[in-house]
C-alpha cells in the first residue's frame, strides 16, 4: 500500500455508521455539482477522493444494527437511510417549521398541514432517532444532546416557536447560515434583562393605555388604533434604536394611518397635549365612515391628524444625533413606500463633489410599516422591493414590518390574498421573513434585533410579518360584528398583550404584582397630566401645524444667463475623452458637430442646451440627480451623457470630469416603473432640497401609471403638510401620428390640478427657453419658492431646426414665460386673430408659415404660452391690448378638445378680452374619448387641417367655441 493509500484509508477510518453514510450523501451531491457542498467538503473529496461503498443489507432493523461499525466493517444500509432521513427531517423542521408555529394569537388563520416536519414523514420513529447520534440532526448545536431525538425536539421547538424562519428562499449560502446560526443558536440564548423587560412592559402600557385614553376621552373619533398590534410600538422604537447603535445617523419611516398617532407618541415623542389638542378641536368628531376630514382651514388645508408626519433627533453619542423622520402619507397606504427610498438614499449621499455622489449606506437606513392586505394588494409594494439590488435606488436595504392585524377594511384574508402568508410577496426578492406572535413580546424583540442585525451586516431588506388582531373596527366608529362576528367574539375574550405580558412576568417572579400596577400607573398619570393641561388653554388657539409660506411673486428674476466664453469653455471640455476610451462611430460624428454649435451663425439643439444647462447649474455648486427609463441616451437619443466604449463596454460620463462642475451629477436609467420611481425621486428632493432632482418619463402618456404620486404628493404634498418639492418631471409630449399611447402626457390633468402655485406647468418651444427653465428651477431650489416643474418634453421638436437657438440667446436674455410668432404683428391695426397656443403646434404654425413668406398675414399674430401655470395674466394682457381692432382670440391646439390645455384657457381669455367685441374661438380636434389616432394617414390629415384653418383669413373662426 502506498502512502498516499495509507493516508487515504487512515482518514476515512475516521467516519463509520451514519457519519459516513452522510459523508456519501454529500460526495453524490459533489459529483452532481462541486458549488452544492461546503468547501470543506469540497476540499476533502478532491484531495482524497471517494470515501469507500457500503454494501447494502436491509435484512434487520435499525435497533438490531450494531451503533459502531469500525475498519473494514460494512454499516448496513438501513442505519445509512435513517441517518439520511434524520437528515431530511432537520431540513424540513427548519423549512417549514414555521407552518406549525406559535404565530396566530387568536388562531384565525388556515391551519397548514405541517406533516413534513413529522418524523413519521420519513420512516422514524423515537427509538430510531435515539439510535442515532445527534449530528444527523444538528451538528453544531450550542447544546449537549444524548442522541438526534432530542437534539430533533430542541430544533422543533426552536421553528415552531412564537416567531417563525422563512429563509430557504435566500439563495446566498453565507446569509442562510447566518439567519439559521441566529434563528437556532442565538436567539434562544440571548434572554432580556430585568431592566429590558420592566422596560418592555412600559412601552406596551404606554401603547396600550394611550389608545385607551383617547377611546374614553374622544369617544366617536377615528384614530385607527394599534389595538391588537400594541407590539408595534416597541418594536419599532427597537429597530430605531439598534440601527442607531449601528451608526444610522437618519432613520426614515413610512406608514398608513393604522397605528400612526401611536408611533407618533411613542416613536417620534410628538408630546400628547399636542394630539390630545388635534383631538379636542376637531369639528368633525362625528364623521363616519371616511378617513378624511373638513379639518380646520387656516388659509390652507392641511391633512388629518392620523396622515401626518413628524421629526425627531435622539442622542447617539456624546457628539452625533440621529434624525428619525416620519413621512407624510395619504390613505393611499403603501405609496409612501418609494417616498422612504427616496429619504433614505438623499441621507446617504454625499453631493459635494463631482462625478456620481458618494453614497454611504451606514449613514442612514428606513423602516416602512405595512398592512397585511396592502402588503399583497397594492402593486407599488413590487416596485419598492424591487430597488433593493439597483445601484441607482438602493438605500442599502429597508426592515419591512407587516402589522398584520388579519383584517383589510372588512376583508377578511381569504378574500385579500392568494397566498399562504401576507409577505409571501418577499419571497420572490430573497428577504429573510420572520413572522412573530404580537403577543409575545419578548420574541418580537428578538425579531427586531435580528431584522437589524441582518440589515447592518448585509446591507439588504427584511420583513418582520407581526401577526395580531384588530381590536375595533376599520375605525372606531365602525361596528366589526356586522362582517366579522366571529373574530370579533374571539377578540373580545381576549386580554390585551400588555396584561398577558405583566402576568407572566408576575408568574415567572421577574416583576412583583406591585410594580407592574405601578408602571401602568405612571403611564396613567401621565396621559392625565398632559389632558388637563390642554383643557386648560381651552380658549386659546389650538396646536396645529404650521401652513406654508406664500410665493413671493414680486421677487427679482434669477439671473440664468451664462456668458458666452464660459458655456464654450463648457462645450469643448464636454467632448473631450479618455484616453483610449471610443466612442461609438455614428454617436462620434453627431457630437463633434456640436463643437461648432456655440459660434455665430450657428445654434444650439436642444440636446446641447440640455447639457450646457447641466453644466452650468453643476459649476454653480448645484447637484443634479436625473433618472428614468433610458435617461443615459434618452427614449429618442438627444441626450447621451453616458458613452460606451464598442470595443470595452466601458462607461464615461462627460459632465463627472468637467472642470467647471462643483457638485455631483447622478444618472440612472430606472427599472421599468414610474410610480415606483418617480415616488422615490419625489422623496430624494423633500430630503434634500438643495439637489435638482428630474424624473423622466419614457412617453408622457405613461405617466398615468403614477397618478397617484401626482395626486396626492407633488401636487398637493406643499398645500396638505407644508411639504416643499423643487421635482422636475420631463414628459414626452406631442401628436405625431404614434397612436393613442405614444401622444398625451396628459397636461389637461396637471392644470386641472393646478391652484395655489402649488407648481409650473411649462410646454416649451426653444432650446433657449428649456435651458433658462432649468437654470430657473435650479435657482429656486431649497428657498421657499421651491415648487415642482410639470414640463411637457419635445419629441420631434428635439431635431427641429426651428426649435434650435443662437448661441446668444443663452448668454442673454432671461425665461420668457410668453414668445410672440417673429414677422407677425409689426401692424398692430391691422391685426384682427390672435391665435394663441403652446408646444409643438406652435412650431407647426410657424413652419407653415416659413414656407409662404409671399402670403401677407398682417391680420394675423401668434403668441405661444410657454407657460401654462402660473397663467401670465399680465403678458397676455400686454399683447391683447396692442391690437386695437381684435375681432378673434383663437385657442389653437393639437389634443382633443376635452383634452389639452383648451378648458384651462378658456375661461382665463375671456376675462382679459371685451367679449361683446371679441370672440373667443377653439380650433383644433373635436371631443374625444381617446387621446390620438392610431392612423398615420389620419393623424396627418387633421394636423394639417388645424394648421390650415388656422392660417385663412376669416371673419370668425373655423370652429365655434361651443358657448
């Protein structure tokens, strides 16, 4: 024999019985697929080989086996398969464990058939488990076990506890041995101290009793109570409080109303008085079933009590803080998810120098709260998770807690959900899930350490699936036995967790009966103190928030003019490249022409004007985060900011080494989402406002998608929580025979949303125009005349040369909010139209025109309302009253006439013209239910009948208005 056989054989000597019936378990599954063992199994089989046969010999049962076989004896193949088996079972314990855990405090759900962690599953009985030694089962277990039955019952009781493991779904192998080494080694060692736990039990009093006191004191208001779900509340404050140890220094929360003055109180430490005074002063006390409210209006209107959000700072250190933000959220339940992102993420970057912001993912992270129903339900939750992995939107993972209280409105689970569990969702983007038994808790903490733990260590999701009940009903004005009577008969025999809890410290002698009635005393006392010290300002004016400040519209213009030899300094460092870096041939040829673009007699596209605007507001200091689908070159190729090596596949982004930029320029191309996406971008800008943050659509017609952002955040998010938004959304806009989905960015929504200058709504028709309009918006940020720029983006325009600028046109000159048609108008007599419009049918007109300069048009001028809202009145008004012998003002647009801006401008063109004289006219397509034809033939021959009408002299217009 040689001496590596003598080596070979002395090793495999080591292993006899089961243990080397699992060491041939594991080389088959080596020589299927080397990654599937460990690497020390990996390791030993290349290095030695095949550990040697046993032969089979089925002929006697396992308890007649002999318990060692040694040297050259052969086990018998029976101890090989119930060692396997016992194999097996440990697998299955720990991943379905969670189907016959202790979850459900009221036993509501569906009971699963959790046979498969049965060992009578795989042919085991007790006695064959004691047989075998406990490393079949677990081997590295932090406990002494005689034999695998017990080391199998400790391990059941470890899955089928009050929190529940989901964690096979995590294909990393290095996190599922983390989660399982923390799930059965850690938590059900680490026991709270007498301190943790008198403080567990303040914190579930103070919920408790909270909701308590408003339901005795308010009786018939809504505040959508935590009750059943009181866990909640200290397991948030936990997680805050275990991410700030780990060096968050902002903490981003999001919600719906469901347990929100809760967390408000008790998370944020909003003082009571001031929600014992939102209460108090409400006019609306009983108003059912709505969640709104009429409110109290101070010249704005604010939002309810339970939509609102907070601030708070906490100590961290002797020289650091955290701020901990709860975000504003409507009834719209999980749209606030992507808000949270974005918070997260504008906390973790730093924009101060150029090239893409330098993101830290320690210094912030956000924590969003579910319902269970919304958690399936609604399709933003999809969008949300789905950053998790994406450079671009990533905050370096999000703890999701579902509060799951079984109920959504009046549904009950069976109707809400297809799946097992309310968080199955996660599964499908590898989150750790653990469900826990909100009254326990003590294991809902457990759970909160371990959710920020893992997000610490691996910078990735996790959701905490808190199981409970809800009290009440949807609200608590609402009768829940209507719908619910059997669930709610359960509910009212059971006791509150902060009772169960006090109890079984009493019975287990950690706390005496004494002291646990006096913390709930003190928490008493304290709601008390705080209501009669609201009762006693009765008269005076009750606390509310702050409304905003109004726009200052008589404030100077910002000046956005660059001088001429600064933006060509601009242009010629924009075309310079790396070093052996190439650039696509074709892409190559169209920007070297730009080199020529700033001199006289050339001008400017609107690609370049883009660029140059970037680069100037980068070099005043300003960041730039822009992102959407395909924004890198752009849906129609004008912008192309990041360049491809064709040889390499390397990336190089101009506007990161520019000399001139003094801040970061971030660009994204988005996943295909816009409500996701453009929510997160929203909360990027709230957070940090001083950064020119622009969201661009692929098509503007696919901005319905986030309607509900639109609705209930950028438009009216100043107007409801004095929340301040300098967002800029870029919507391809325009009629160009592309059918009904590639056409409407849908402006008649954006200006019927329009009131309060709660934003601007622009739809340009020059390059000049677009680079002063971000030079504007970027000016304006982080002041208080910060507000969101609705911009209708050009398609075909973006090549038009009559759209195309002189390079002087931006070193001087300023945004002009109105552009008159050049050549019309010189005889101010003679006038008798004045068509008005905007976009691109404007650059149609003035094209037709340009082909028929013999055409004398003296009766005719064209103004084009570059923007909508704020309507300039006054410009408007300048122009009508040069024309002393105006018989027309003609609305002329390409949208259908229920569409477009016509409706807007209506009733704002009347009241700036004598209407006995002057007729106010529409032309343009009729009333339609759809936005465009899907015809090119047809699409042409009505573009072109609108252009026509609209250039022939006549005594009225070619399409009455309708009135």
């Amino acid at each position: 024999m040689s001496v590596d056989n003598e080596t070979m054989q002395g090793l495999w000597q080591q292993f006899f019985g089961p243990n080397l019936g699992y060491i041939q378990e594991q080389h088959e599954i080596y020589l299927n697929n080397p990654e599937a063992v460990s690497p020390q199994f990996r390791e030993l089989f290349a290095q030695y080989g095949a550990p040697p046969r046993i032969e089979a010999n089925t002929s006697r049962t396992l308890a007649e086996q002999p318990q060692q076989v040694r040297g050259n004896e052969k086990p018998d193949s029976l101890v090989l398969k119930k060692a396997i088996a016992a194999g097996q079972l440990a697998w299955n314990i720990r991943s379905f464990g969670h189907l016959a855990a202790n979850i459900d405090p009221l036993a509501l759900s569906f009971q699963a058939d959790a046979s498969v962690i049965e060992p009578s599953r795989y042919g085991l009985s007790e006695a064959d488990l004691k047989q075998l030694p406990p490393e079949c089962v677990w081997e590295e277990s932090p406990y002494a076990f005689n034999n695998a039955w017990d080391a199998a019952q400790k391990l059941r009781e470890v899955y089928t506890g009050a929190i529940a493991f989901e964690f096979d779904h995590v294909h990393s192998e290095q996190e599922r041995k983390w989660l399982n080494n923390q799930a059965e080694n850690v938590i059900p060692t680490r026991k709270l101290l007498a301190t943790e736990r008198e403080s567990l039990l303040r914190r579930l009093l103070e919920a408790e009793q909270f909701e308590d006191f408003l339901q005795k004191t308010f009786v018939g208001q809504k505040r959508f109570s935590a009750e059943g779900i009181e866990s909640l509340i200290p397991l948030t404050d936990e997680i805050v409080h275990e991410l700030t140890n780990a060096g968050a220094r902002s903490i981003a929360i999001g919600m719906a109303h469901r347990g929100r003055l809760n967390v408000l109180a008790h998370v944020l430490g909003k003082p009571y008085g001031n929600i014992f005074s939102e209460f108090h002063h409400s006019p609306n006390k009983n108003l059912i079933p709505s969640e709104g409210s009429i409110g109290i209006n101070y010249g704005w209107t604010g939002d309810v009590k339970y939509h609102l959000g907070a601030n708070r700072s906490i100590p961290s250190g002797q020289t650091a803080e955290t701020r901990i933000t709860l975000a504003n959220n409507p009834s719209h339940l999980e749209y606030v998810n992507p808000v949270v992102g974005g918070f997260a993420r504008a906390a973790q970057e730093d924009r101060t120098k150029p090239g893409y912001p330098v993101q830290n993912l320690d210094a912030a992270a956000s924590i969003v709260i579910h319902g269970d129903a919304a958690f399936i339900g609604e399709g933003i939750v999809a969008e949300t998770l789905n950053f998790g992995n994406l450079k671009g939107y990533t905050s370096g993972g999000t703890i999701h807690i579902i509060a799951n209280n079984r109920i959504g409105f009046t549904t009950e689970s069976q109707d809400s959900r297809s799946t097992h569990y309310a968080s199955d969702l996660a599964k499908g983007f590898e989150i750790p899930i653990v469900h826990v038994n909100a009254d326990e808790p003590e294991a809902v903490i457990a759970a909160a350490r371990l959710a920020s733990e893992y997000r610490t260590l691996f910078k990735k999701d996790f959701v905490i699936d808190l199981i409970g009940y809800r009290r009440y009903g949807h609200n608590e004005t609402d009768d829940p036995e209507t719908t619910q009577p059997l669930i709610y008969k359960k509910v009212k025999a059971h006791s509150p967790v902060a009772r169960l809890y006090a109890d079984s410290l009493v019975l287990n002698g950690a706390m005496s009966a004494e002291k646990a009635a006096q913390v709930k005393l003190d928490v008493q006392n304290k709601l008390k103190a705080a209501y009669d010290e609201v009762k006693g300002k009765e008269k005076k004016d009750p606390v509310h928030q702050a409304g905003p400040t109004a726009f200052n519209l008589s404030a100077p213009k910002p000046v956005t003019s660059v001088p001429l030899e600064k933006l060509r300094s601009i242009n010629a460092n924009l075309l310079k490249w790396p070093d052996g870096f190439k650039v696509y041939g074709k892409l190559q040829k169209i920007l070297e022409r730009r080199s020529d673009a700033l001199n006289d007699g050339e001008k400017v596209d609107w690609g370049l004007a883009e660029t140059l605007a970037f680069a100037s507001i980068l070099s005043d200091g300003t960041p730039i985060r822009l992102s959407g689908q395909d924004v890198e070159r752009a849906t129609f190729a004008h912008r192309n900011l990041v360049l491809h090596d064709p040889e390499t596949g390397s990336t190089f982004c101009p506007l990161h080494v520019l000399p001139e930029a003094n801040a970061s320029f971030a660009i994204h191309n988005s996943p295909l989402s816009e409500a996701g996406v453009l929510g997160l971008e929203y909360g990027y800008n709230v957070y940090a406002p001083e950064t020119m943050v622009i969201w661009e659509a692929q098509y503007g017609d696919f901005v319905n998608v986030a309607q509900v952002l639109i609705d209930q955040f950028i438009s009216a998010g100043l107007s409801k929580w004095s929340q301040r938004s300098g967002l800029i959304m870029l919507m391809p806009h325009g009629f160009e025979g592309q059918g009904p989905e590639h056409s409407s960015a849908r402006m008649e929504r954006f200006l019927q949303l329009s009131g309060e200058e709660n934003w601007t709504v622009a739809y340009l028709s020059s390059a000049a125009q677009y680079f002063h309009l971000l030079r504007r918006q970027a000016s304006i940020l982080n002041t208080d005349e910060a507000r969101p720029l609705i911009m209708m983006a050009p398609k075909s325009l973006i090549r038009n040369p009559l759209v195309a600028s002189p390079a002087s046109e931006l070193s001087n000159g300023t945004f002009q909010t109105v552009l008159e048609q050049p050549g019309l108008g010189g005889n101010p007599k003679h006038v008798e139209r004045l068509v008005l419009c905007t976009g691109k049918v404007a650059i149609d007109l003035a094209d037709e025109i340009s082909k028929t300069p013999e055409v004398n048009r003296d009766w005719l001028h064209i103004a084009r309302i570059e923007q909508l809202y704020p309507f300039p009145q006054q410009e408007v008004q300048a122009i009508i009253a040069r024309f002393p012998n105006l018989s027309e003002v003609l609305w002329v647009q390409e949208e259908p006439k229920n569409m477009g801006a016509w409706s807007y401008m209506e009733p704002r063109i009347r009241e700036l013209v004598d209407n006995a004289k002057v007729e106010v006219g529409y032309n343009g397509r009729p009333k339609r239910s759809s936005p465009a034809s899907g015809y090119q033939q047809i699409h042409t021959f009505e573009q072109q009948f609108i252009i026509n009408q609209t250039l022939v002299q006549k005594k009225k217009s070619a399409v009455k208005s309708g009135r």
